[in-house]
C-alpha cells in the first residue's frame, strides 16, 4: 500500500512453499481487493482448509485466485513477486528433500520477466539464496527493507 498508493486491483503472485505467511496472505488478500497467483511444487500446497476459505473469499470479493505449479504461470502480470524460506523452524531434516522438490522456483530476472512493468519483491526475511538470487534480492524492485521495517513497528 505505502508503494503503490493502495492495494485494490494488485495482483500478487507467491512462489515457494504453502506455508503459514502463504496462508496468512490468503486468508486476507480478496478482503482488500488483491487478487492472488500462487505457485508451489506438488506435495508442497497450502493447507485445502485455507484453501477453501481463500476460494469462497476470492468469490465474495470478487477477486481472482490462480494455484499452479508453475512459477513463470504465477508471475505472469503480477505486481508483487512474494517468497519465503523453503525450510521452516523443524524442517531442517528434510532440507535435501526440499531443495530437490523447489529446483526452479527461485525468484530471478527471468522470473520477473513475465511480472507487470512496475513489477516489486517482497520477502520477510531471513533470506536464503536459493529462494531469490542477489540480482532481484537487492535491486531497486525489492522492497524487503522497508518490509522489516514497517514489521518493526507492528511489534
């Protein structure tokens, strides 16, 4: 909202693992207008329960909601580009397995290419390289700065 002026009608596209900060974002982005694009590899979807909720929110506020497993097919027109870890506090005995399972959802220029022209990049930090390479990571698109800064004062 702080970047764009508002968040009616922004698209915002997530690529890595359904986990809690994808649920969180599901279950309050039709509510403010956003419609959502999320892409996570097979075996690694958002909880069907959140799902559900995501779906009938989509419906009643009129928004659009897109699950696949294609990165590039959930970039396509998106303001936002969004990822988070693909290894969660208690997962770190399955980092072999996930790495192997997220080959190729990385977020990169190329991901980007397919993203609207005034195209962002969040992520809530820690940040691990495999998730987002250094080029989008730290270019001017990539607000997680200010991100963990506004967290900052939520606390």
């Amino acid at each position: 909202q702080e970047h764009y002026g508002g968040l009616n009608g922004l698209t915002i596209t997530w690529i890595g693992d359904g986990n809690n900060v994808l649920h969180s974002i599901m279950t309050s982005a039709a509510k403010l207008g956003i419609h959502l694009r999320i892409a996570t590899p097979k075996g690694f979807e958002p909880d069907l329960k959140i799902t559900k909720i995501t779906e009938q929110f989509s419906s009643e506020y009129g928004t659009k909601l897109l699950l696949t497993t294609d990165p590039l097919e959930a970039a396509d027109g998106a303001n936002v580009l969004v990822t988070d870890t693909w290894i969660s506090m208690g997962q770190e005995e399955e980092k072999k397995e996930r790495l192997k399972a997220f080959q190729g959802y990385q977020i990169t220029m190329q991901t980007a290419k397919s993203a609207a022209s005034n195209w962002t990049f969040l992520h809530c930090l820690p940040r691990k390289p495999e998730e987002v390479d250094d080029e989008v990571f730290y270019s001017p698109r990539s607000l997680v700065f200010q991100e963990a800064e506004n967290r900052k004062w939520t606390i």
